[in-house]
C-alpha cells in the first residue's frame, strides 16, 4: 500500500478587502506606454485656452465640431501600410493577439526607434512629430469613436514602437526593481495611458448666487402644471371668497342689531312727541268713545247717539307718521365696515367685476356715494334692486356660501389611505399622481374684495414643510413684503395662502423666497405677473455651490481589490496521542474475556437523543470524523463576524485613496496576515467542534441496533521457548497500551481570483420600493375616511362646525339618509277681531305660538274690515311683546302691510286695537327661519349618524383586514421558502436600480426612454432610430460590466435616513427578517465588483462618461487606477501567505510497540515539509513518524486447547 498520496481538499473560500499596491507610475515603468513629454499637440493647446469650469472633454468635443482634420487624420487603416508603419503594424498586431514575436520583429523595433533619437538619446524632429499624431489621432478615435479600426491599428503601431523604446532605455538597478529581470520582455505587456491632463479636470469652486438653469420643462409638464394651477385657483378663490362673506356676515349683522336699536329708540321719541302734541284731541276722543259706550250699553236710539257721533267725527287726529332712514345705506357701510368688507358687499351685490372695482376702500366723498349706489371714475354702481333690508343681504350672502362650498367640495377631492397585504404585511400605498419636484406656478386669483396671488409648487416628498417664506413684491400699488411660517404640504403639494390680497393692480416684480425643515433654501423669481396667465417654472437653489466642471460621481467610492482567497487542507501526518485504555495481564495467568457490545437505536417524537454504551476491545475502529461539515458550520458563522471585521480593517485603506491612493507593501502583507489569522480561527474553532464530536459520538447512541461478541483470551502460562536462560524463559507480567491516534493538517491560503470594487451609498435604500408600491395593483383595502380628521374644507370636527352642505357630502359617502329639515318656512295664523266701535277700540290680547324650533323673522298680514261708524278712515295698532309697536291708517277696507325684525320665537303675545272698527279679519304669514338651537341639534343628530355609519365602515375594513392577513400568512406558510428568494431578488432589483441611477448621474433624463409607440395591438410599433442602439449599447454595459448577482450590501438602521421619514421606516415591517432591515434601513452600503475584462471599460465611463465601442481600452492616466490595472494583471493560483498546521483527535487506536499488522514502508504515513521556514509554528511540525513496525504477535499453541466452555 503506498503512503505518498496526499489528497487535499478546499475547506472554505472568503473575500479579502484591500487598497492596491501603488505602482511606479514613472516612464521607465515599460508596464505603461505614456506619452513623451515632447509630443504635446492640437489638443493640448485646446485645454490650455479651455474657459475655466468648463469640462474638458467637452472643449474637446466642441473643437472637434468646429474644425477638420483632413491634412493630420487617418481615414482608414490603409493609410498604415507604407513603408513607416506597415512593420509595426504587423508586429503590434502579434503583441496584441499574445502570439510570438522573432527575434527579426525585436530587431525591427530597435532599428526603428535607434533611428527617431538623436546623439543625446532624444527624439528627433521628425519623430516628435509622428508621435504627436499618432497620439492626436488616438485622442481624436477616443473622443469620437468613429472609426474601430484606425483606432486598433495606432494602439498597435504604439505597442511595437514601445518595444523599441524598451530595448533602448538606460538599464539600472532602480529600472530592475520596477521592471523586473526581463524588462523587455516585459513591454509586451503595456498599457497605453492616455494623458490625464486632456480628460480629467481638477475641482474649481465657484461661488453662485441662483444655482444652475432652470431645468426646462416638457411642453405636457407646463399644460399639467397649469391644470392644476386651475383648480387650485378654484378652490383657493372660492375658499377666500367663503372668508370674505363670512366676514361681511358678522359686521352686517352688527349693523343690523345697532339700526334696530337705534329706529326703536327713535319711533319712542317721535311717538311720545305725537302724543305729547295731541293730548288734548286724544282726551276729547276718550270722552265723546266713552260717552258713546255708555249710552250703547244703555240702548240708546240712533238718534241719541249721532250727535256724539258727528262730535267725535269733528274730533280731527292726524295719524303718527314716522319715518327713518333706511336700512340699507352705502354711506353707513361705508364708515361702519370694513375695508374688505366694504369691497365684498360692492363685489358682490351690485353690478361690478372684481376686475374693475380693486381695493378701493378710502375715505370716500359724499357725492361719491349714496344710499344704494357709489360712484368710483366714471363707472356708478348700483345695489341689487331686490335687496330692500340687511335681512335680504344676510338672506343671499348665505346662499352664496352654500354655492361655494358646493364648489370647494366638487373641487377637492377625497384623500384615502390605501393598503395593500403583502406577504401577511399591510403595506400603505400613497397617491399615484405624478410629481414633478420643484415644479411651481403662479396665478392670479379675483376675489369679490379684490384680487390675490395664488402659488403652489410640487414636491418630492408627501408632508413636506416650509419653515419660512418670505415674499417680496413690487405691484402698481407700491413695494411689498409678506412672511409665512410652518406651511405644511399635503400629498406632495404645497400650496401657499392667499398671497398679496388687494395690494396689486399688476405685478412688475414678484419673487419668493423658501427655507425648508432640511434647511435647504429656494427660490423663484417671476416678472409682470397678470391675470390672464399662469407663470410655471422650477425652483432655484439659493446657496453658494461649488461648481465642478469635471464627472462627479457622488455616492460612489473604488474601494480597492478584492482578493478571492481559499483555504485548501492536507494532511501532514499521524502522531500518537493520549492513552486509551490499558490492557494487563499476569505471569503464568490464563484469562480470557468475552465482551459483548451493543448498540441501541431510539427513535422517540422528540430532538433528544440517548447514547448508552459498553465497549471493552482491543481491536482498532477504523471511523474517520469528516471535518468538513463542521467547517461549513463554522464558516456559515464565520461569515456573520468576518464581514464587519473585513470592512472595518478596510477602512485604512479607504483612508487612503480619500487622500490620495496612497499603499505601500504593508497593505498586502496585512492582508494576507489577517486571512491567515482568520483561517487558522475558523479552522481551530472547527477543531475544537469536532473534538467535541468525537467526545459524543464515543457516548451517543447510534442510531442502529446490532449485537457483537468479541472473545479474548490471554495466556501467559507458557515459557520463552527462543532463549536458553532459565530466567528469561519464566514468563512475566505484560501490559499492552493503546493511545488514540491524532492528524495533523497542513492548511495554505490560495488567491483564485482578483476583482476591482465600487462602493454606493444609498439613502433610504426602500424609498423606490415605497415609491412603486404607490401604483400596485393588488389587493388593496381602502381606509375609510374619519370626517373628523379629514383633510381642509372636508374636514367636520363637530355637530356644530357641520354644514348642511358638508353633511349631505358624507352622507352620500357613508349610505346615511339625513333627517328632514326645513331651514325656512311660513306659519299661517288666521284670526277675527269684533270691535264695533266708531272710536277708539279696547286692547284686545291673544297669545300666538310660533312653531317650535323656529323664529320668526317677519309677518306679513292681509287684512279686511267693516268700520263701525261712518268715518272715512279707520286704524289698526298692533303691539308685539317685543316691544314692536305698529299704527296703520287706511281708507280701503282691506290691504296688506309687513312687519320685518320681529324676532320672535316660542309663544308671544299680541295686542290688537284700533280706530272706528267693526269687526276685521286677520291673515298673518311668519317668515320663519330656523331656531340656531333646532339647527344645532340637527346637525348634531346627522353628525353622530354619519360618525356611526363610519365607524361601522371601519369596523368592516378591520375585519377584511384580519381575514386578508390571515390568507396571506396562510399562503405565505404553505410557500415560505419561495417568498425568500421573491424577497432577495426585489432587494437586490432596488439596489441594482440605486446603483445605475449613481453611475449614470443624470439617470432621470437616461433611463426609461420610450421606444415603443401603439396602445393596442395593431398600432404597436417599436421606434428604430440611432436614440436605440445608444440606449441598447448602455443597457448592455450596465447589465454586463458589473457582477450584480454577487453584490454584497449592508443594511444601516433608520436613524441614517431623513428624520421625517423615520417613523414610516421604523413601522416598516415584513415576514421576512432581512427584507424588514431593507425596508427599515436608512442608509445602504453596497459593495460591487467589476466582471474581469470590463476593467478598463469601467473606468473609461467612469472619468468620460462614454461607453467604450470595443477593442483596447486606453487607460486615464489617474495613478491609483494604474495601479489596479498592475495588479489585476498578477496572476493568480499562488500561495497567500505562510501555511499553517492544525491538529485533530480521531477515533482511531493503537497498541504501543508491538502492534501494527499491516505491511506498509512506515508504520503510519507522514508528509515531512521541505520548507518549514515558510510555517507560522515551524515546531508543531514532524519530520519522521513516532510508529516503528514490530514483527511481534502472539504464536499459537498446538496441542493446547482454550479454556473457553463449548457451545
């Protein structure tokens, strides 16, 4: 049996993190084909008359545009082959293609470089300028990618003269170091680094006082802005106009208390005047009515009583006429309203327009005004005839606030919270409309009191704050300013308050500045801002800003190399270990022993498992205990601990290329330090779980059952037979020793693998899938809307606060059938007056109820009557118990007059009397209105209904909710592990998407290019343009360049994200725990490397931001990434580091000296090292085996039999 083969296996891979080696980046580095010094062409000159902050690539690309080539440009690859380049074209197409080059090709490129120096070893005239356009026309295929193959050939002519330039350098020690032992051979392998003075530019600041330009909007962006500038100009307008007739409400109704106290006050003076003057005719009339009631009640004849008649006839009272000025008078309003009053009650109820009638509230001339009308320049306005009391002006102002809370309630539209269940989550999902950030539009708005500015912008975020708002305006009314604070936006809109109310005619100059929660500071800036348009645009940025003319990559970080490493075990030899067991036998004793061993197998319905053993045997058990599952289980564990600690001893590393790229050896022997340090931990620790093993399994229970019987006998009875010494023939006391047999493994790191990294940081990494979830198109459940906390003149916080309007709104939402109510009505009261009596009528009293719940506001009163005497005229007193007292004269026997300002509710009485009446008849009509109190109840009453009829609705969207929950969890258990990988190719989608959004930069205006048109089948077209293949050739390199199904990320918690979103992400809450650190996370570190051969290609779109056509990539002359480049072209498959050995217990016995029956050259094998100064430990290695082979046994007696009993 041989002992030679040593099988290794792989015990575990990991990914080391590291900084480059920085590279000697000087020109005797023949790794690089630079540029001479010397060789500056048209290019340079372009960079050099560059405007500052201004992209150099860009001057380039402009120049380009402007100017031709013809006299320096190779149109094709023909051009190469005449007799200056036709060789070196051929040699540097074997350099490329990696095939052998002669010693004729070496000689040619020494030849021709020998010819382009001079006697100093300088280049000559006429070989700067070859160069110089070789390395033109190179920069001029790189900026413009036109033609593949001239491109090629330039890179290859370079690569041939490189050869050259190699076999004619000065050699030395320094050159050595750099280049290796064979420096020429080595030129084979150059890159060509193109002069990073043409392509990268340096960070100049600038200080700007306004940002950038305004990004432009789409045609359909500005028609959407202005739709919705519209609408909010409705609502806003109605809204204001609501407030102003509210206003105008309260004051008139002040008015109106103060002229009904003032006209009751005045009909006492007039009244007590009247009577005052005609006291005596009024005793004379008691008298000749008295005497006359005497002799009626006597019964008289009729000629007794004409006398007295005819006196009382002659008794002449001329009837109390009073009069006052009228209720409605523009000169009172004038000097008891307000401003804003005063303009909304000639806005709105006469014949004027907003328009023309603006702020004009002063101290008005007498002639300027009159009762019902006002006269403003040559325009009069005149007051609705209709209106003949403040009542009637209450009356219509009421209707007018109901039509416009009809229209704010038409207008603004109902916002609802949406779920979706995902998984057994509810997830909300926010509103779909599209936003357009920034995006703002400025409208002017006419009220009934004047004009207004209404102004609104989007925003990227649903509850976004201003802390302060100042506005500054120059109008044709003077110079303005106006602050707001705190002003909250709703569903990504923040729509500010009316906005320079009645302080503008036109705006010259109108100009906002905003301060955000985040301290983030805008502005816009509008000029001659007028009615009869909508002014739309994007807000500024108002700070001072660095302006950077070179590509910034913000967010993302070349973090270095990764190192792919594996740990490849094998064995290194058997040693001998701890004893096992001790077998003795005695001089001249026979003993034999039978042993039975059994094992029990157990098989119960719980994880405990029992082990019961008895083993006595001095045979060996040949059970190899594999380390290979427990070092799986640890790596698994490993991988947890090992990524945090590789990140944080990374993070000098990172330090130096924030400050430069600076690396020195160290790096890499740190490097493969720690991965040696972190092997030999986990492969310890691997150990130790398997001595532990070992220790069970000598105790478990295995799960079998099986009986085996092992006899042994010892006989010690006999004597030596070999030797003629009586004593040494005596037999002796043996003891036979087993020890346990250990392993010792060789452990070594190999590097299989290198990889460039880049590093994202990306804010609220869950924010796109928030953001997509607003358009899902699940199962959603829709929140019913509590009215008590819905959003502007939606909202009903009470009975009281409801309108009959807003009620009626939920109603409808909710299913609830309002109570009938009549907010106005007329009450009929009927009733006949006898007097009879030519003089003065006795009081008559009678109590009028009026229906309960109402007042009554007015009476009208059809009457008609017979006059007792023969007067031609009679009168008629009415006396409300409100103090209310009316006289009427009449000459006709019927008529109608109306009483107003009663006021009156409940039960009043009346008193009724007159003049020379016989019997009359009453037709009274109560205007009534609604009792404030009824009103209140009633609201109150339809208010708890609606509030129920919510309730019960939310109670059902509760128990939809449980029951959706309970399927998805039912369905999520029967697919748990499929909704895992769901989970990870979703996090990993956003990610991904994060990621190309850093890399392109201006993603927004990149990605999601349309290229299809047709909305059905038959108009479907896809649209083949060059806009595709652009697109296409980026899609592909993004998807390609990076190894995106191995990206490794870290999840940061909540507190790294925007503070406003901190409670939406700390609710964030999913069945699957990794998926819940994403949607929870703040903050994302992913780390993702290059695919091998996109190297170059990277880094070219990372410095250009163009996309490499194929071929050669040349390198930017950036002297960190030259270094990677060096690096990534080591090979690999090399041992890391020092090798390392561990030892490991077995099960395996052996009997001490005499014991070994197999035969081999050594007992048990061993793998000496010839390099034991390579070893971390070099004294825990073996250089020869501790077993020694024996031709020992026991012999057999014949002729003796055993003592054991016969079956």
């Amino acid at each position: 049996m041989s002992t030679t083969d040593n099988a290794s296996q792989t015990l575990f891979r990991m990914v080391s993190l590291r900084n480059p080696q920085l590279t000697e980046t000087k020109p005797n580095n023949l790794s690089f084909i630079q540029r001479p010094k010397v060789a500056k062409g048209i290019f340079d000159e372009v960079i050099m008359n560059c405007p500052p902050n201004t992209s150099k690539i860009k001057a380039i690309e402009d120049f380009i545009e402007k100017r031709e080539f013809k006299f320096t440009l190779f149109n094709s690859e023909k051009e190469f082959e005449d007799e200056n380049y036709k060789y070196l074209l051929s040699i540097g197409r074997k350099i490329t293609k990696r095939e052998e080059i002669t010693d004729q090709d070496w000689e040619r490129t020494n030849y021709y470089y020998t010819q382009m120096m001079d006697s100093n070893k300088g280049l000559t005239r006429e070989a700067i300028s070859t160069l110089t356009r070789l390395w033109d026309n190179l920069i001029y295929q790189i900026i413009t990618q036109k033609n593949f193959y001239v491109k090629e050939a330039i890179c290859d002519i370079l690569k041939a003269i490189h050869t050259g330039y190699a076999q004619n350098i000065e050699v030395n020690e320094e050159f050595i170091k750099i280049n290796g032992e064979d420096p020429v051979k080595n030129s084979l392998n150059g890159k060509i680094v193109i002069p990073k003075e043409l392509f990268l530019n340096e960070e100049t600041a600038k200080e700007t006082n306004g940002g950038t330009n305004d990004p432009r909007l789409s045609r359909v962006d500005q028609a959407q802005l202005r739709l919705n500038a519209q609408n909010n100009l409705t609502i806003q307008t109605a809204i204001h106009k609501k407030e102003e007739l509210k206003k105008l409400d309260l004051e008139l109704k002040s008015i109106q208390q103060d002229y009904f106290k003032e006209r009751e006050e005045a009909y006492k003076k007039s009244y007590n005047n009247y009577a005052e003057q005609n006291k005596l005719k009024f005793q004379e009339q008691s008298l000749v009515s008295f005497e006359i009631n005497k002799l009626i009640e006597a019964k008289a004849s009729d000629e007794e009583l004409q006398p007295l008649y005819d006196k009382l006839k002659k008794i002449e009272i001329i009837p109390h006429e009073f009069e006052y000025k009228k209720e409605i008078d523009l000169i009172v309003f004038n000097s008891k309203l307000s401003s804003e009053s005063f303009d909304t009650l000639i806005g709105s109820f006469t014949n004027s327009e907003p328009s023309v009638f603006l702020n004009q509230k002063t101290v008005l001339k007498p002639e300027n005004v009159l009762s019902r009308e006002i006269q403003l320049a040559e325009n009069i306005y005149q007051l609705d005839d209709s209106l003949k009391t403040i009542e009637d002006i209450l009356v219509k102002i009421q209707d007018k606030i109901v039509n416009i809370e009809q229209i704010i309630l038409d207008n603004t539209p109902l916002v609802q919270e949406q779920y979706i269940n995902l998984e057994g989550a509810t997830i909300p999902l926010r509103n779909s409309n599209k936003s357009m950030p920034l995006a703002y539009s400025a409208t002017v708005g006419l009220g009934d009191s004047g004009s207004f500015v209404s102004f609104l912008f989007d925003t990227d975020e649903f509850d976004s704050i201003i802390v302060k708002a100042k506005i500054i305006a120059d109008t044709d009314l003077g110079h303005f300013e106006e602050i707001y604070t705190n002003i909250q936006g709703k569903e990504q809109k923040m729509v500010f308050p009316p906005i320079l109310v009645r302080k503008f005619r036109s705006i010259a100059n109108f100009r906002v500045e905003l301060i955000f929660s985040d301290s983030k500071e805008y502005y816009a800036q509008i000029d001659k801002l007028t009615s009869d348009d909508e002014k739309v645009g994007m807000l500024t940025p108002l700070y001072k800003e660095s302006i950077s003319s070179k590509r910034n990559n913000f967010g993302i970080k070349r973090v270095g190399i990764a190192d792919y490493l594996k740990v490849v075990q094998s064995v290194h030899a058997y040693v001998p270990g701890l004893v096992s067991n001790i077998e003795n036998v005695m001089a001249s004793e026979l003993r034999h022993k039978s042993s039975v061993a059994r094992d029990y197998a157990e098989i119960t319905d719980t994880t405990s498992k029992y082990q019961e053993s008895e083993k006595l045997s001095d045979t060996s058990k040949t059970s190899r205990a594999d380390m290979q599952t427990e070092i799986a289980k640890e790596i698994k564990k490993e991988q947890n601990i090992t990524s945090n600690t590789r990140f944080s001893y990374n993070s000098g590393a990172y330090n130096f290329e924030m400050t430069g790229g600076y690396a020195n050896n160290s790096a890499q022997q740190d490097s493969v330090r720690q991965a040696v340090m972190k092997s030999q931990e986990i492969t310890e620790k691997a150990m130790e779980k398997v001595v532990s093993r070992v220790s069970e399994e000598r105790v478990q229970k295995i799960i079998k059952e099986y009986t085996e019987t092992n006899v042994h006998e010892f006989d010690n009875r006999g004597k030596v037979t070999e030797t003629n010494n009586p004593e040494m023939a005596k037999p002796k006391h043996i003891s036979g020793i087993y020890r346990w047999i250990d392993i010792k493994y060789k452990n070594q790191i190999y590097n299989y693998g290198k990889r460039t990294m880049f590093e994202f940081m990306v804010p609220e990494p869950a924010r796109l899938h928030r953001l997509a979830f607003m358009v899902s198109k699940g199962q959603i459940l829709t929140t019913p809307v509590d009215p008590r906390s819905a959003r502007g003149e939606l909202k009903m916080e009470s009975g009281k606060e409801a309108t009959r309007k807003l009620l009626e709104y939920w109603a409808k939402i909710y299913k609830v059938e309002l109570t009938p109510l009549k907010e106005s009505d007329v009450q009929h009261y009927p009733f006949v007056e006898s007097f009879y009596n030519e003089g003065n009528c006795p009081v008559v009293q009678r109590n009028v109820k009026i229906n309960d719940g109402y007042v009554a506001k007015s009476v009208k009163i059809d009457f008609s009557y017979w006059r007792k005497g023969s007067g031609s005229s009679s009168r008629i007193n009415l006396d409300f118990s409100n103090g209310i007292n009316k006289e009427f004269w009449f000459e006709e026997i019927s008529g109608t007059i109306t009483i107003d300002n009663l006021h009156l509710s409940d039960t009043f009485s009346l008193k009724n009397s007159g003049y020379n009446l016989g019997q009359i008849e009453y037709n009274m009509y109560f205007n009534l209105k609604i009792n404030p109190n009824k009103l209140e109840a009633w609201q109150t009453e339809n208010f708890n209904a609606i509030i129920k009829a919510y309730e019960e609705a939310y109670k059902k969207f509760q128990e939809e909710q449980i029951k959706l929950d309970e399927e998805q969890k039912k369905k999520e258990k029967e697919a748990k592990e499929k909704m895992s990988n769901f989970y990870r190719f979703m996090e990993q989608d956003v990610l991904k998407h994060n990621c190309i959004a850093y890399l392109l930069q201006d993603y927004l205006d990149t990605l999601g290019v349309p290229f299809t048109t047709g909305d059905r089948m038959e108009n479907f077209q896809v649209l083949l343009d060059k806009d595709l293949d652009k697109y296409t050739a980026l899609a592909k390199f993004m998807e390609q360049a990076f190894e995106w199904q191995i990206m490794d990320y870290t999840f940061y918690p909540y507190y790294w994200g925007k503070r406003e979103q901190w409670q939406e992400m700390y609710v964030s809450n999913s069945v699957d725990p990794l998926f819940r650190s994403f949607l929870q996370a703040g903050l994302a570190r992913i780390i993702v490397t290059v695919k091998p051969g996109f190297e170059d290609a990277v880094q070219f779109f990372m410095t250009t931001g163009k996309i490499w056509n194929g071929g050669e990539v040349p390198v930017i002359g950036d002297p960190l990434y030259m270094s990677i480049v060096d690096e990534m072209r080591a090979p690999v498959g090399k041992p890391q580091g020092k090798y390392w050995i561990t030892k490991l217990p077995t099960t395996l016995t052996i009997l001490q000296d005499k014991s070994t029956g197999l035969a081999v050259e050594q007992p048990l094998p061993i793998f000496p090292e010839t390099d034991p100064a390579n070893c971390e430990n070099p004294s825990e290695l073996e250089s020869k085996s501790s077993f020694v082979s024996r031709d020992i046994s026991l012999a057999i007696k014949i002729g003796k039999e055993s003592t054991l009993p016969k079956n």
